[in-house]
C-alpha cells in the first residue's frame, strides 16, 4: 500500500490546539472564583468570599443625621471579603510569624473562633501587611462602602433579612442570643447573607478604611474610601453585642479614634480580584 510523506491536517493542528488549551487553562487559573465560593489564599488566611459587581444603595434617610442622604452606589468590579470577621486563631498566627506585635485579650470570653478584637488601626494594618506579603495578594480594609453594599447582600430593608431585628438572628443586644448583651460569639453562629458573609449584624464592631465624615453629603457614588475627613477617626460598622438592634443595621455608622482599642470593635479583611 502507497503512503504519503504528506502530514495530517489533523496532525499538524495538535499541537497548536495544546498550546491554546494550555493558555485556556492559565487563563481559568487567574479567574476569580464564582459568587460565594469561599477560598484561601493560604492554609492560615481568612477565607474568603468574591462579591458581585452590581448596583445598589448606602444610607439612608430615615435614620440618624450620620446615615444620610441615602444614595445610589454602582460597584463596578467584583471584589472579594472574609466570609467572617477575623478570628484570634487567624490572628495568632500573625503573631507566630512576628509580623503581629499587638496581644489582644479575649476578655474571658474565648478566643479561638471568636472574633479578634482590642486593636488599634495600626495593629489591623500589620496584619494586613503579612497577608499581603505572605499571599502576594493585595489585602486591605473594605471601604465603608464596599462594606455596606456587602452587608446587604443585594437586598433594601434595614436587616438583610427584613424590616426587623426579631430575636436570634444576630449578636447584639436584646436580640435573644445566649451571648447577646453579654461578650462576642463564635464566628458563623448565625446564618450568613445572600452573599455568602457572616456576622455582618451585630457581634463585633468593624474598622473599615474611610475617615470620619459627619454625613454622606458629597460622597462618591464608586466604592472608593474617602480618605480627605477627619483621619484620627475612623468609620465603623455592623454593631455589637453590646449595642442595640438599631445600630446592627448596615446602614448605621459610628466612629473610632485610630489609637483606640476596645472589646467592641473587630474587622474583615477585603482584597482586590485580577
């Protein structure tokens, strides 16, 4: 039987098809991971869930002075938040590295899983300076923005859950929890929003990037932080165990001096996606 010295037309495409199955696979490989799936950038990092882009509101009107005006907020690039506020464990091992000087007190109450907290702005930003050096990743505090859109969790009410607080469903005070009124729970004790994040009413307190402004006149409507107010104070949000429903809301928003610590006050940890 004759043969021909002629190559395949098949033949001769494998291996360009390799090579473009091969950059395929780079290119899945840098992709963000879908909506609420939770991923590590290390064995002992936060772990972490991606954020949608999309649309949505910050403030609002019917609230404290502080709260409005309620406006429209466009985020325009998925990002990605800790699932839960930062634990004593995740903290700890900062420590062990000797990249975390601060040695907070868990009050009695438990450390482990519970929410780190007694750190001043400073001391969050070593950690996140080990996170980012560790990982390679660009780890930061959320913008209060950020971090409200998040907290909803795509929803309009006053909870992400509905127009009232009820009884259980969060860590704050006269909410009907084992540990409400009285010191920090568990991370993930309750169930977690729509976008996958936990403990975002109530629990801890939590440090976001933006200096204090008395209102939200003249806020941006990107989710970038403002950084030109009052920078000895730092906005913070979500609540606490010690505070009431009303301060659990997303839309509410307090302040802290950057050198003070406190058993109120926690943080997440966001970071940008490729």
């Amino acid at each position: 039987m004759r043969t021909s010295n002629r190559s395949s037309p098949f033949r001769a495409a494998v291996p360009a098809l390799l090579v473009l199955l091969a950059l395929a696979a780079g290119r899945a490989g840098a992709e963000s991971p879908p909506r609420g799936a939770p991923f590590r950038d290390c064995e002992q990092c936060p772990e972490m869930v991606v954020i949608p882009a999309g649309t949505g509101v910050i403030g609002t009107d019917g609230g404290r002075p502080q709260e409005a005006p309620r406006h429209a907020l466009r985020v325009d690039r998925p990002f990605a938040l800790s699932r839960f506020e930062v634990t004593f464990d995740e903290w700890t091992a900062c420590r062990q590295a000797g990249a975390c000087a601060a040695d907070p007190h868990d009050h009695d109450w438990g450390a482990g899983r519970r929410p780190v907290m007694n750190l001043t702005y400073a001391d969050i930003g070593q950690y996140l300076d080990w996170l980012a050096r560790k990982t390679g990743k660009p780890y930061r505090l959320p913008s209060e923005a950020e971090w409200e859109y998040a907290a909803r969790g795509g929803t309009d009410t006053p909870f992400w859950w509905g127009a009232e607080a009820g009884k259980g469903r969060a860590n704050c005070r006269k909410c009907g929890t084992p540990w409400s009124g009285k010191g920090s729970a568990p991370v993930g004790s309750f169930a977690a929003n729509p976008f996958g994040l936990y403990d975002t009413a109530g629990n801890v307190w939590e440090w976001v990037a933006d200096c204090w402004h008395p209102s939200h006149a003249d806020a941006p409507a990107g989710t970038a932080p403002r950084l030109d107010g009052d920078c000895t104070q730092r906005v913070i949000k979500g609540g606490s165990w010690y505070y009431v429903p009303r301060n659990a809301r997303p839309a509410f928003r307090h302040m802290n001096h950057v050198a003070v610590n406190s058993y109120n006050i926690g943080f997440r940890v966001a970071r940008d996606l490729p």
